[in-house]
C-alpha cells in the first residue's frame, strides 16, 4: 500500500499535525498590539512633482487597496491552512485571500510529492469557503503576530499547540475544526472523502468557513492596526518602477533547484500567473491563480520538536531574530534587497540593495518562503 503519513491519517476526528519553530520559543512577547482598525498609509518618501500624489483615504492594511467604509475592515483577520501537494488540489477560495504565505509542508510522501503548504490570509473579503484545510505550522506565529490574526486549522501537533498558545496575545489558533463542531464554522465536502484499505479518511475534505469563523472570533475583531507590508500610495514611488524586467519568477523548494513554484507575467492583467511543478495553479472554479505583487523571503529551514525526545518534528522557519535577501516582483519588474525581523510580534523590514526602503503595490501578494540559499530563477 503506498506510504501514507501520519498526518493524512485524518479518520472521524480531524484531528492533524504541525505549529511553529521550536527554535524560537526563546523570545520573550512584548506588549499585544492595539487594534485602532484601518490606517492611512504613510506617505511615499520620494517627491515626484509638487503636487502630493498619494491618496490620504483609508486603505486596506493587508493590501494598500483604497477602502470605501472604514468600518468595513473592523473584524478579525482569518488565515486558513490550506496543503499544496498535487493530490490535494484542486483548492478553494486563494483568489479572495489578500496575503497568500507559503511554507514548508512538513513531511515528504512516498511518490515525493510533498513540499509547500499555504496560508492564505482573510481580511478585506471573507469568503464562504476555503479548502482544503489541514494543520498549523510553527512558522504561523511569527508571520502573523504582527497584527493579530485567527487561524482556521485542523488542529496542530501537542506541542505546537502549547507554543502558539504561549502567543495568544497575538495569534488564536484555538478554533480548530473539532472546537467549532456544529456553529457552522467547517464543513465537510463529501465529494473529497476517501476511503483506504476500510478506513475512511477526511484529510482532503474539510472547509473552512471564514465568513462564519470571523463572527465567532473574539480576538482581534478590531482588525489589523497597521499595514502589514510597506504599500505606497504613490503609484510613481513603487520599488519596481526602476526595477529589471521580470517576465518569470521561478522559485525552487527542492534540492538541486527544482520543484519550482513559478510566476509568469501577464501584461494585458499586469498580474503574475501563478504555476505548480506540474502545470498551471487552477483553482476548483477553473480560475487561475494570480496575484499583484510576488515577494520572495529566503530564510533558513530546519526541522525541531520542542520537547527532546517527544512530539513530532515540525518545519521551522528561522524569521524571528534573524535576516536575510528578498525579492520582490511586480507589474513586469523586479527589485532585491534585505530583510530582517525582530521578535515575533515585529513586522519584516525591506531594504533595498540601495538602502532605501521597500515601496510596494497596492493588491494581493504571495509570500515565497524558501530556503535561506535557493537559487530563484528570473527571466
């Protein structure tokens, strides 16, 4: 019988596996962000013409996207984690996440199929339906503490769930499918059950409801106090605009540079395409999955437990206290630089090779986190 892991061993109880990197349980958690709702963002350093070009209107802190009804983003951002291996797809609902994060999948199947997991981010749409979902990451916590977030999870393994419950201040992982049973939070998809060797499993099948989740949320339901990556108001003021041409943003997360998760750009939308190793990225509705702005994050990558000799090794991703080489692509061009992060609750800091800081797009943004030395391929 092929190989199955632990963690799609999903049976009545969907139940699961994984959190964040025990390797940074050391930091010590400041004070919890306040949350005053939606911001304006700052406006842009660089001076174009006398007259200020940067809209003052209220914008969306997890895309720079103008907002009509500031009242409108006073509710708990949700993330969803959503698998990103070939038997997985087809996915549902990254076309209305703002922030699409992509990590380490944490264990490796038998026909070498596993790699990446995502994390899309909810907050200026909340969508009817996310799917598939699985567990937490240890890396969760440090992506989303900055600005306070409820996670829609399976479950994650013991000891990432103590970990992300040492953050609660910032992140609440704690409504899981099994803690939510009969609000209408999850679902089941019946279509995605499967049955092997007798035992039926529902590791592909379950859905997350954001929409529903975000109303039984009770933390964060303020909505992020700040913008979560440095968008500028200023059309002229983006990074890229004197950037090098990007046609194609590759993105290895394998060794020898392969299993490439890759963005082509589409001039007539100005938006990149979003590819698998095996073909285009098709969403169940037959979209195609395309974003504004492709941001690369090379970190480290390692596996830890945090109880010696306990407790299942889970993917790290070294981002607390530490940095590394970015690149970012958007509208056909690309620049690179330098981030760091502090603590876990401080925001990434982008920094040109020029040493002036990162100016981004307004729109959605996927979130390449691969190893600290992958060799990403641009065209």
């Amino acid at each position: 019988m092929t190989q199955i892991d632990r963690r799609s061993l999903i049976l009545g109880m969907v139940g699961a596996a994984g959190l964040t990197a025990a390797g940074c349980t050391s930091t010590t958690p400041g004070p919890a962000p306040t949350s005053a709702g939606p911001t304006s963002l700052p406006p842009s350093t660089t001076t174009t013409s006398a007259t200020p070009s940067v809209d003052p209107r209220p914008r969306w802190p997890l895309t720079g996207v103008l907002m009509e009804d500031p009242a409108a983003g006073r509710h708990t951002p949700i993330a969803v984690k959503v698998p990103d291996n070939k038997g997985e797809h087809p996915q549902v609902g990254l076309d209305a996440a703002d922030i699409v994060f992509v990590e380490l999948e944490g264990y490796v199947d038998a026909a070498g199929n596993s790699s990446t997991r995502l994390m899309p981010l909810f907050h200026s749409t909340l969508p009817h339906a996310a799917a598939p979902v699985r567990s937490m990451r240890p890396v969760d916590v440090p992506l989303l503490a900055p600005i306070g977030v409820t996670i829609g999870s399976t479950g994650a393994a013991p000891w990432v769930v103590d970990y992300i419950k040492s953050f609660g201040q910032y992140v609440d992982g704690n409504l899981t499918y099994l803690a939510t049973q009969g609000t209408g939070s999850y679902s089941i998809d019946g279509s995605r059950v499967r049955s092997i060797g007798g035992v039926t499993y529902y590791d592909r099948a379950v859905v997350c409801r954001p929409d529903v989740l975000a109303k039984r949320a009770r933390s964060f339901t303020s909505g992020p106090s700040r913008p979560y990556l440095p968008f500028t108001g200023d059309p002229t003021a983006v990074s890229t605009v004197t950037g090098r041409p990007a046609t194609k943003v590759a993105v290895p997360w394998k060794p020898g540079e392969s299993y490439d998760m890759s963005y082509s750009y589409d001039a007539p939308s100005r938006r990149y395409l979003r590819s698998m190793p095996w073909g285009p990225h098709i969403l169940a509705n037959g979209t195609r999955v395309a974003t504004d702005n492709v941001l690369v994050i090379r970190a480290g990558q390692r596996f830890a437990k945090l109880y010696a000799g306990k407790g299942h090794e889970e993917p790290v991703h070294d981002i607390i206290k530490a940095s590394g080489t970015f690149v970012y692509a958007h509208g056909g061009k690309y620049v690179t630089g330098t981030w760091s992060k502090g603590a876990v609750e401080t925001l990434f800091e982008l920094v040109l090779d020029d040493g002036s800081p990162l100016q981004m797009a307004p729109g959605q943004t996927f979130v390449e986190l691969p190893r600290l030395d992958a060799k990403v391929r641009i065209s």
